[in-house]
C-alpha cells in the first residue's frame, strides 16, 4: 500500500448514548486499530459541544496509552492558543514518559470552538485570531528542548518532565494541523509533518499542500515533506447502512453551522429531518467531500482520494451515531485493505 492509514477521533455522542459510553468506545477503537496494523491514533480538541466529548485531549490519551503499546496517539489537534506553551509542553512530556516513542503532538491555530467559548477558555476579552501562533510554536518547542537562548526570560523556568531531568526523557513528535495555507506555509519552513483537515475544507486540500511542499525546509525533525490528510469515512456491510450512518454525522455538522449543536442524531432522526436551502447546501457539501459505503467503495474512494493528493497517509474521522458500528466500520475497511490481525493490546 502506497499511503499509511490512521484514526482521527472525535469521541461522538450520539443521541441515547453517555460520554462515558463514547470514551469507552474510544479506547475500544483505539485497541482495534493497533491490532488491525493503523499508524497513529489522535483526538481532537473541541469545546462546547454536545455531541463530542474530546474537549481534553492529553487527559484521553493518557487513558488511551494505558489501553494500547504499540500505536503511535497523538493530538489532532491542540488548539495552541487555547492554551499556555509551557502547560502544552508538561502535558505532552508526561505522555511521552508514559508511552515512550509513540506520542504525536499535532498544533492547530484555531480555537476549536466560536469566539464566545475561546474567550472562556482563554480569560481575555480579544478576539481568538491565531496571529500569536507562530511565537506559541517556538515557545512551545523551546520548552521541549529546554534551549531557551540566554537573556530569555524563561531561561530558567523548565517543562518538567523534559530534558533538565536527563536525557532519557523522551520529546513528542510535533506536527501542525491546517485547513488554509497559514499553516502549510508554517509546517514546511519549520520542517515539519503537516495534517491538512480535508474533511471540512476540502477546496484548499491541494493549494495548501502544495504550498506546504514547496516550502518545505529540512530540518532535524524530518528531512522530507511528510502528509496526513483527514477524511470523514464509514463503511458498512451494504451501502444503505453507511448512508444511514454518514447522514447522521452530515446533520450534526449542519445543526452546528446552523447555530444548534446538538448530540449525534439517530439514523431515523437523520432520515426524517426536513433539510432547509440553506441546510441543503451544507448538507451537500458535506457528502460531497466524506466516503461512506461498502468495504470495496470505500477503499476505491480512498485510493482516489490518496493519488490526488499524494499524501503519505490518510487519516479517517467518523462522526457517525453508533458506536458499535463505528468498531465495525474500521473492521471492514482494515479487512478491504488486507490489513493483518496482530492481536489485540491490553485491556
């Protein structure tokens, strides 16, 4: 196979399920897909809404770590300017002390969330614009490294765990997440792996990765462009089954454009639901750009969708109502692929 295959996880909350049900579910797919062969598994950074519960990423993938020993998990990503560099920084070296060697960082600039909430989480009254987040990143990889220049203000000041305790503490993986140009752009000069977010930005998937390898400097990180890009998939035994389940993530994103969010509808709430133009269009543009259907159409689509961009690896995101459906989605894409049963990690 000429592209990896990994997990993005939103931690849905589907109607009649509990967060604690979808947390469950989280470490069951994430189990799943260490024994079906998939490269990284990340959670994303949300806040605010119903429907997903990963509003704490380092908290889950310290729950996840102790789920699995094999597949790399990661951050997909944190909303840096959600947050203080240093806090960023303590909370992945404790990850990385406690799964050594199989922790991804992944950065996004957004805030994850509408501007009422980010000033919430940020306690000041500006708006979230992002404009800090190149500063944020080196400040960030300099308490990584704890290189601090001297004359720095934090020169002193140390990410613990982190290097000052010895050089057995190991240092995540830092890659930047994107959905436009900015970071591409940001990602190539610092030499770094790029995730673009094809699955709600579809029309600047190529410009951005494009730009991303053209700008491309190597670095100690990594001497080669390297891409993950991210596409909401399901598949299921017959294509009326993954209609059914894609629909019901398509609702939940036009609720949340809309100014409803809400949980992830059921298939029969998804089904009966009387779409307005207005929700049409988002609806459209929603399906347009996700795979859904059987084993076979889903890789063929995959395979499509991995030549156009030539990415490295393609990441999948479900956002479907039910949850033993979603283990049994990532079942039948790893059985069309051929990928092997290595046997499960702990329980």
């Amino acid at each position: 196979m000429a592209y990896g295959l990994s997990v993005l996880d939103l931690v849905a909350v589907g109607e009649g399920h509990t967060p604690r049900e979808a947390l469950h579910t989280s470490a069951r797919l994430a189990r799943l897909a260490e024994a079906r062969g998939f490269r990284r598994y990340w959670v994303a950074e949300h806040h605010s809404m119903p429907g997903i519960a990963s509003s704490s990423p380092a908290v889950i993938l310290a729950y996840l770590a102790a789920q699995t020993d094999r597949i790399r998990l990661g951050s997909g990503g944190v909303m840096l300017p959600n947050h203080a560099p240093l806090v960023v920084a303590e909370q992945f070296h404790t990850l990385e002390a406690m799964a050594p060697g199989r922790v991804d960082l992944g950065l996004g600039r957004a805030p994850g969330t509408d501007q009422v909430t980010a000033r919430a989480l940020r306690r000041t009254d500006g708006p979230a614009t992002g404009d800090s987040f190149p500063a944020d990143v080196a400040e960030l990889m300099a308490f990584l490294d704890d290189d601090f220049p001297e004359g720095h203000p934090y020169r002193r000041v140390h990410a613990v765990p982190g290097p000052v305790q010895g050089e057995s503490v190991g240092r995540p993986a830092v890659w930047l997440l994107g959905s436009s140009g900015f970071s591409a752009q940001l990602a190539g000069l610092l030499g770094l792996p790029f995730a673009f977010a094809h699955h709600f930005a579809a029309r600047n998937t190529i410009p951005a990765l494009e730009l991303y390898r053209q700008s491309f400097r190597p670095s100690p990180a990594l001497a080669e462009p390297y891409t993950v890009v991210g596409v909401f998939t399901f598949a299921a035994e017959t294509e009326e089954k993954a209609r059914d389940q894609a629909h019901t993530g398509a609702l939940t994103t036009v609720r949340f454009r809309s100014g409803r969010p809400g949980l992830v509808p059921t298939p029969e709430e998804a089904r009966s639901h009387v779409f307005t133009a207005y929700e049409q269009e988002i609806l459209a543009g929603w399906l347009e750009n996700a795979v859904h259907g059987t084993p076979d159409s889903v890789r063929e689509q995959l395979d499509a969708l991995a030549k156009r961009t030539n990415a490295d690896e393609l990441m999948l995101a479900s956002n479907a109502h039910g949850l033993e459906e979603r283990l049994v989605s990532l079942s039948l894409i790893a059985d069309s692929y051929g990928l092997p049963h290595a046997g499960p990690g702990p329980a």
